[in-house]
C-alpha cells in the first residue's frame, strides 16, 4: 500500500482511536508494501490483477477509481521514473516482471508497460544509483541474483541482472553502505548481507558479504544511516530461539560488519515494517503489524542507534498491508492499514504533546562538538533516556544533576545545574556517545524541574575540561 499526492486534491481527517505523535514531517523513505500513501492522502492499491488509486474524498474516506490491468503485483512503489513531475507507479509482479504504470499528473495512470526482472522476484527498493536525480528500481530475486532498472527520461532500461552468489534476496534496499556518496544496493537475507558497490553511474563496481555480530537470529529489512556517520546502518526483525521477537539495530562498525546496537521485544511477529521518522525528532523508527493481536508496533529510535519499548496501537486482525504518510494535511506522519474487501483503517497522528526537554545552551566544545538532549515524556513509569553525542572519544566524564540551573562561570564555561548530584564518571564511547536509559520514576508533582549537563576530561580544554549544553526537564 502506498499513500502519494496523485493529484492536486485534498483528503479530509476521519475520527480515529488511536494516536501518535509527530511534530513535523520529514522527506518520505521509500518502501514496498503492496499499498502505499502519502501529500494530500490519496491511496494506491496492488488488488489482484490490478492497481486502483483511491482518492481522498475529503471526509476522511477514500473512493475508488477506475482499476488499472496489471500483473498480479507482491510489491508497490511510487516515484517520477520519467522525471516528468507526475508521480508513477512500480510495481514487482509474481509473472516475474516489473511494471511501469505512468502518471498523467491528474491522478490517472496508462497502460502498464511491463520488463522481465530476469528472475523470481522478491524484493523492491528505489533510490538514485545513477547521479541523475531520479530513483532508479532494484529488484531481489530468489535465483540469487538482483535486476537494476534505471530510470530515463522514457520509462524504466532494461535490466541489469547482478548474480549475487548468495542466499536468496528476500529484501532490498538502496543506500551509501561506505560513506563514498555513491548509492550501493543491499541483499538482505536471513542473517546474510550482501553489499554491491556502486559507483554513481549505475554500474555495480565490487561486492562484500557481510555479517552481522548478533547472538539470535536477525531479518534485516532495512538500510538506512542511523547514526549520521554517512554509512548505512540496518533495521529490521529478530528472534531468540523463534519464540521472542524484537526489532533491531545494527550500527556499521567501520571494518566491513554491523554490531547490533538495540533491540526490543514485540508481543508478535510482525506480519509486515516499515520505517520513517514517526516522531519528528529527526530518528528512524520502525513500525510493524501483528495480524494476530490486530495491533500496530511502533519502536522509536534516535540518532545513536537505540530503540524505545514498543508502543501498540489498535488495528485490525484482517490487516494485509500498511503505510506510513500524511493522510490529513497536517504535516503529522499516519499510518494506513488496508485489510481484506478492500477497506482501510487509519491511525491518525496527534499534534504533538508539550515537549518536556529544552536546551539550556552554554557547552564548552573545546574540539569536539558535544551535544546532550533528552527522551522521554516524564510521566510516571514510563521510559527515559538521556543521550549525549558529538564527546571526546575515550574521555572520562561526570553527569551533573540539579533541581535549579546555576548558570554560573566555571574552569573556563558555564555551570548549567546546581551540582546537586555528581553521577559518575563513565567512560565515553569510541563513537563520541553516551546513552542512559531508565524508568521515570512516579509521584513527582507537576512542574518539578531537573538540569543536566555533562563535564569530561579534555587535555585541550581550558582547565582540561570540557561540557556539553545544559539540557532542563520539567515534568508535566
């Protein structure tokens, strides 16, 4: 299911259950479920041997177009193949072809114009392998091998087939795997990564086999940078002896393999993910389905590679497909869920509640850059976490805790907190970051307010010292 601006229309807002929260939008990622949405909430369907557009109707319904012919469609992705300015459909069909279905820039389509993948295919990804600013289509399919089609000013090229040697692609995805700026494709596998390099031409320059340092077995979906380091990083699902299921995040360790750096425990299997930024805070988070419990699973990440528990919201159990995009114009991340019949839920997205964190200003970077932020509603019970990024690599560093901001000058900066508790001193991560994570704890009254502040030990700092910003939080 994909949700996209087909036309120039606008999509009204139903009442719904369910809420999450988001402060801004963020550009889309793209993703390939057979359903996909997305600018003034119209939605897109692989239904059978067709493709149907259901448009907004202003009321928070949908209405159906025409279909359109298709092949029997496992995947759905929209994008300007033609760079035309008119959205297009792509679509991976169990005939083993790709079909190109052109918009007309009203909301209709052509006739589809279909390729040969070259192989049985199971997985869709988009992203520009070419340098020409327009998403080009990657195929996995189960004869080990990966199809590229690049897109022109015409439609989709024929397809280079890559031969990739390894298990199945049962997932793909298009990303900078070594930071060098170009787009590299990603097989992912059960616990099998392969990396073909690219080299921004289109071309694939070189492979690696990867691996993934985890004690359970992982299903990587995803690749996407996590952690702002310019190389991707993946997401996706895991088991512990096929009974427990989380969500995971295995950060690039720089030596050619990925180190899982969080989990977190599902009550079910997802049936299907995705990932965008939910929240607005800039972070990718992953969000799954559960037919079984008719739940949505969203997990919250953040820019060091950690995850927060699962928050569940109500779906349904008939759930076949979901997606993430603006359905109501309010510039909030929703989630579309498209369950037999056709019909469609929605879980609409809620302003944003009173953020609790502010920065308070006043680090001492020395040489480095360090930046402290804060996680967490600051509600009885619930999860908190504070995290500090951009330190010393190595550096020794000390927590101050205050339940006042001093805002004095001290060994060549700024004390932000009163010192009234020294937490510490731990040692900062190779990677310059430094997470803590816990439980609020209850009866604290509204309005009670904390500082914190990091102070580290840098040989090039004035009193060699150095402090991240103060940061305040004030329980609502």
């Amino acid at each position: 299911m994909l949700v996209r601006e087909c036309d120039d229309g606008a999509s009204g807002r139903a009442p719904g259950d369910e809420t999450a929260h988001r402060r801004h939008v963020r550009e889309r990622l793209p993703s390939a479920p057979s359903t996909t949405l997305g600018g003034h909430g119209d939605l897109i369907v692989a239904d059978g041997a067709q493709v149907i557009v259901f448009r907004g109707d202003g009321a928070g319904g949908f209405v159906a177009d025409l279909p359109i012919a298709n092949a029997i469609a496992s995947a759905l992705a929209v994008t300007d193949v033609d760079g035309d300015g008119a959205l297009d459909v792509v679509t991976v069909n169990s005939d083993d072809t790709v079909s190109w279905l052109r918009g007309d820039g009203s909301g209709g389509f052509l006739a589809r114009v279909a390729s040969a993948a070259g192989g049985d295919c199971q997985g869709l990804a988009l992203g520009d392998l070419d340098g020409d600013d327009r998403a080009d289509v990657v195929t996995a399919n189960a004869d080990m091998s990966v199809s590229i089609f690049l897109s022109t000013p015409t439609g989709l090229s024929s397809p280079t087939v890559v031969s990739t040697a390894v298990s199945p692609g049962v997932a793909a995805a298009v990303a900078d795997a070594d930071g060098d700026g170009d787009s590299d494709v990603f097989v992912l596998s059960n616990d099998t990564v392969l990396v073909l390099e690219g080299d921004d031409t289109g071309a694939i320059v070189g492979s690696s086999t990867r691996s993934i340092g985890a004690a359970f077995v992982v299903f990587p979906r995803f690749a996407h940078d996590v952690n702002g380091d310019s190389r991707a990083d993946l997401l996706g699902r895991a088991s512990f002896g096929g009974i427990d299921s989380r969500m995971f995040v295995a950060l690039d360790d720089g030596a050619g393999g990925y180190t899982v750096s969080a989990t977190q425990p599902l009550p079910s299997f997802p049936n299907g993910d995705l990932i965008d930024d939910i929240d607005g805070d800039g972070a990718i988070d992953i969000v799954g389905f559960s037919q079984s419990l008719g739940q949505l699973m969203i997990v919250r990440g953040d820019s060091l590679g950690g995850l927060d528990p699962v928050e569940t919201h109500a779906g349904d159990s008939l759930m076949v497909s979901f997606a993430a995009g603006d359905v109501d114009g309010d510039a909030r991340v929703d989630l579309v869920w498209n369950a037999f019949s056709p019909t469609f839920g929605v879980l609409f997205n809620s302003p944003a509640v009173a953020d609790p964190w502010s920065d308070l200003g006043n680090a001492l970077p020395v040489l480095n850059d360090p930046f402290l932020f804060g996680r967490g509603a600051l509600v009885d019970d619930t999860p908190v976490s504070l995290c500090l990024e951009g330190a010393l690599p190595g550096a020794s560093t000390t927590l101050v805790i205050g339940i006042s901001a001093l805002l004095l000058p001290f060994k060549g900066g700024v004390m932000v907190p009163a010192p009234d508790v020294l937490f510490g001193p731990f040692i900062i991560g190779t990677d310059g970051r430094l997470r803590f994570d816990g439980i609020w704890p209850e009866g604290l009254p509204p309005s009670t307010f904390f500082a914190f502040q990091h102070w580290y030990v840098d040989p090039d700092g004035p009193k060699n010292l150095a402090a991240s910003n103060g940061i305040s939080g004030v329980t609502p």
